[in-house]
C-alpha cells in the first residue's frame, strides 16, 4: 500500500486492501465516508480544488486520515479529462457535489461507467439526485427537517434542535454512502459490473429512523415532543447535574434496572409512584434532580459502576479518552502529530482496520506520485503543471 504507516504497511489483509478510491473534496459528509475506507485498507486519493482558490482553503478536511492528496482543476477541459482518465482506473469514484454540477464537466455516470463499467460511482447529496430539491443548498438541519426525524428531537416546550450535525452529515450521510459502496463492491464480485449509489442524506436519516417509524404504534411516541419514553419525559432516561457541575446519565427503562436506580439514589421504591406514571413523571423527575445535585460526579460513579442501573457519566471528549473502560479496549488512538480520535470501528477480529497514524496530507502533495500510478508518463505530468491544471505540492522536497 503506498505513502501509508508501516502497520498499515505490514496489514496487507485489511479488509478493503486494493479498492482505489477517488474522493472528490467536498464537506464534511463525504471525507467522512472516504476516511471510514480508508481505514479499512482502501487506496483513498482526494482530488482538491488547486490550493490558491478560495473554496480550497475553506473545505478545510479533518478527516483526511490515512488519504493522499492530488490537486486537479476540474473547470479546465484538460483537468476533467485527467479524472476522466483516473475513473478509468479507479474502483469507487465519491461524489458530493449538487446535482448536475458533473454531468456540466462531462463527468456524469453515463460517461464514466461507459469507460468503466465496473466503476462505483457514488454520489453523496443532501436531497438525493432526483425530486423538487435535488438542485437546492442545504445543510444537516435541513436534511433531518425535511426526513421527519428532526420533529423528535427536543424537550418539552421547546424548538426541536438537531444533535450537532452528527445525524443526516454523518450517520445519514457519510456512513450510509460507506455501507452502499461496500454492498455495491460486494456485488461486484459476482457481476463484475459497478453501478450508481444514490445516497441522499434526507433517505439515509430517515432510513436510521426506521425504529421511529415501525415503533408507533407501540405508545413509546404517543405524546408530544419531550414528554415521551426516550426523547426526555421519563425522569428514567434523562440526565443529571452533579453537585461538582457535571451529568450522569440515566437509562433504567426495565423494571429490574429501574429498581437499582431508586436503590443507588438512597430512595425506597413503595413509597415512590409507579415508575410508569405518567402524571407523576414531573415531579420524580425533580426529586431525582435534586439527589443527584448532592454528589460528585466520581461519587455517583462509585455508587453505580458495579450495578445494572444503567447509569453513567456523561463524559467530555478528554474524560472519554482516558476512561477505564475505553483504555482498556483502545478505543481512541494517537497520531504522529499527537492529535487523539475514535479508533475505527467495527473491530474485525481477522482482517481489523490499521488507521494511519500520519498527519492529514497538504492540498497537491502527492499529485506526482499518484498521476504516475494511474498511469501518465512525467512528460504529461509536466505539461499538466506548466499548463495550470494540475498543482504539486512537494513539500519532502522543501522539508
């Protein structure tokens, strides 16, 4: 595998080792998906805008783990005629860009796959490349809205809020479009032949909603926004502040663990209401509140940790990484850099993901290496970069 660590180096097995993968730079959905193949062993190049255009500098991608960068001017006629070109060697070419914006390039699917035919081509939008918005902007609040799913979200008495924009971005989008280009490289290898992924971040959050949707006629979504089970009415799925200013979380929805919570918080469950009373929700809510009002955070740990209450702290970014349990399984690593984030999961047993540890590559750094795989000769690299189509930042050089 080339211009990787040397673990990765020596985890030829990775699961998605030899996909070459072409990512289009985009925001943060499609990085996303780029980055999850890439940790999985896939070859991911992505293909930036040249570094002196301003919409370069402000696609600014965090998650470029374990990628390499190639810089191309897709608006110049000889620029789409280069990605034109790597498509033709390339297994999974991402896409994020509105609808029409590659078939205006000459780039559309059509032209692609006819070159191709075993190309995925997957193209990663907000509204999904057909429909009444398929040519709008948006964003992740926009893309929950329109699925339905943001209506559930929020407390009583309040505007719904959306979860950051972790939900139609990222679960919708990113990991959705991940997931329908492994199944479609699965196929693949029965058919031999690459097809076109449709992946709307509307349809991916609505489709994570599906137990929304399927569970309504349960009664778990019977009452209005905030007052239900899970979406903060119960005082047994909600959190708490600590006397030291921080939360505990509380999850005991079955009875047997509902019970070691009114035994962990010192209360005696016959003099209390049933735990299902809805009317008396309110006011239980405000008696939990204020027990654990009275306790650290490390104290209600300590009084939780060895029980099935199904209570927990809620943790910041830097208490998560250094918790027992997450230590204890490697769930966050280190780069070279010294930066700390999720390791990658699923964990494979055989074939797990071996992420890089490299900083994220420069806009253009790897433009020569990558051409030269792909096939051109260095005369044609050459006259791509005299021509301004082209841009190689070779910082080894200059280090």
């Amino acid at each position: 595998v080339y211009g990787r660590s040397t673990a990765a180096e020596e985890a030829v097995a990775m699961a998605l080792s030899g996909v070459r993968v072409l990512e289009l730079a985009g925001l943060a959905p499609a990085p996303l998906c780029g980055m999850i193949l890439a940790d999985f062993g896939a070859q991911v190049v992505r293909v930036d805008r040249l570094s002196q255009s301003a919409a370069a500098s402000a696609h600014g991608d965090v998650q470029a783990r374990g990628k390499r960068s190639l810089a191309l001017d897709l608006k110049q006629p000889q620029g789409a005629a280069v990605l034109r070109r790597l498509c033709g060697g390339a297994d999974v070419l991402i896409e994020p860009f509105r609808h029409g914006v590659m078939e205006r390039l000459g780039l559309g699917p059509e032209v692609l796959l006819q070159e191709n035919p075993r190309l995925i081509y997957a193209r990663l939008t907000g509204f999904g490349q057909t429909g009444k918005y398929a040519k709008s902007a948006g964003h992740d609040i926009n893309y929950l809205a329109l699925s339905g799913v943001l209506s559930k979200l929020g407390r009583k008495n309040e505007n719904p809020f959306p979860p950051v924009n972790l939900l139609a971005d990222f679960a919708g989008g990113g990991v959705t479009c991940a997931l329908g280009i492994v199944i479609a490289l699965f196929e693949r290898a029965k058919s031999g032949k690459g097809q076109v992924i449709d992946a709307s971040m509307v349809e991916g959050v609505a489709y994570l909603s599906s137990f929304l949707w399927k569970s309504q006629n349960l009664g778990l979504w019977g009452q209005p926004r905030g007052e239900n089970l899970l979406d903060s009415g119960a005082p047994f799925y909600e959190t708490y502040r600590t006397s030291d200013g921080k939360f505990m979380a509380v999850g005991a929805i079955e009875p047997k663990f509902y019970n070691q919570l009114i035994k962990g918080l010192g209360l005696n469950l016959d003099e209390l209401p049933a735990q299902m009373s809805f009317s008396n929700w309110p006011e239980m809510k405000k008696k939990f509140a204020s027990i654990f009002a009275q306790k650290t955070q490390a104290e209600w740990c300590s009084i939780f940790d060895s029980t099935d209450a199904c209570v927990t702290p809620v943790l910041s970014f830097e208490d998560a990484a250094s918790h027992q349990h997450n230590k204890e399984r490697s769930s966050f690593i280190k780069n070279d850099p010294g930066e700390i984030s999720p390791r990658p999961a699923p964990v494979l047993s055989r074939t797990p993901a071996v992420p890089s540890c490299k900083r994220d590559p420069f806009v253009g750094e790897h433009t020569e290496e990558i051409l030269l795989e792909y096939g051109f000769t260095k005369k044609e690299i050459a006259k791509l970069h005299s021509d301004k189509t082209i841009e190689i930042n070779d910082l080894k050089a200059s280090l």
